[in-house]
C-alpha cells in the first residue's frame, strides 16, 4: 500500500479480503509475541501505548476469523 493511501486509510477499493487475511494463525501469534514483549519492555508510555493498539487489532482479527 502506497504512503498516501495508508495515511488517508485507504487501502485496493478492487479487493474484498481484509488485510488480516494475508496473515496465518501462526504469524498471529508470532506477532502478539512480539508486540507483547514490546510493550512489556518498553519504557516510554507512548511506545507502549501503540503497541496495546497493535495487540488490540490483532485481538479483533483472531475475534473475526471465530
């Protein structure tokens, strides 16, 4: 996805698959490991601020394939 169309929350307007669904279950879970370990030893709020948002989209995805 293009810079632009990203800031504006843009993404293809031809595709009807959700960004998440390029992801496997394992890659899930490897990335809420990761963003977890990120947040847990982040000492900065923001930066673990923004990684709870990560956690959180990647919570909803795992909600949606349910």
């Amino acid at each position: 996805m293009r810079e632009g169309e990203a800031d504006a929350g843009l993404r293809d307007a031809g595709s009807d698959t959700e960004p998440g669904d390029s992801l496997s279950a394992e890659e899930l879970d490897v990335l809420t490991v990761g963003f977890t370990q990120i947040r847990d030893q982040e000492p900065r709020e923001d930066v673990a601020n923004w990684a709870n948002a990560v956690l959180a989209l990647l919570q909803d995805e795992r909600d949606r394939r349910r």
